[in-house]
C-alpha cells in the first residue's frame, strides 16, 4: 500500500475550506497555518505551496 502523504489532510481542508468560504482565504487563515506548519518538512504536496508569505494572498495560495 503507497504512504500517505503527511500534509495532505491539511491540503485537502484548505480546499474544502476555500470552496465552503467562496475562495476568501481570509475565512481559512487556520487551516493555512496549519498547511505551513505541515510544510515545514519537505513532500511532495508542498511543492507549490508559498512557505514565505506572512499574511494570505488568494492569488499565491489558493
């Protein structure tokens, strides 16, 4: 059986949270967080996520 990913939960509620909010990211500023704390090792479902950014960009995040 293929390991699971260890952020992928996070990833997933990003989206769910961001289809749930209508694609405000401000509404998910948690579950960002978490996805960043996630992240802070490397795998393969943070590729493309933006580590450096300090405040929520819908643009860069999402």
């Amino acid at each position: 059986m293929p390991q699971k990913e260890p952020c992928q939960n996070q990833a997933c509620a990003i989206q769910r949270c961001s289809q749930g909010n209508k694609y405000i990211a401000s509404l998910c500023e948690d579950v960002i967080q978490a996805m960043r704390k996630c992240c802070a090792g490397e795998n393969s479902v943070c590729s493309g996520f933006t580590k450096q950014h300090k405040s929520t960009d819908t643009k860069t995040v999402l």
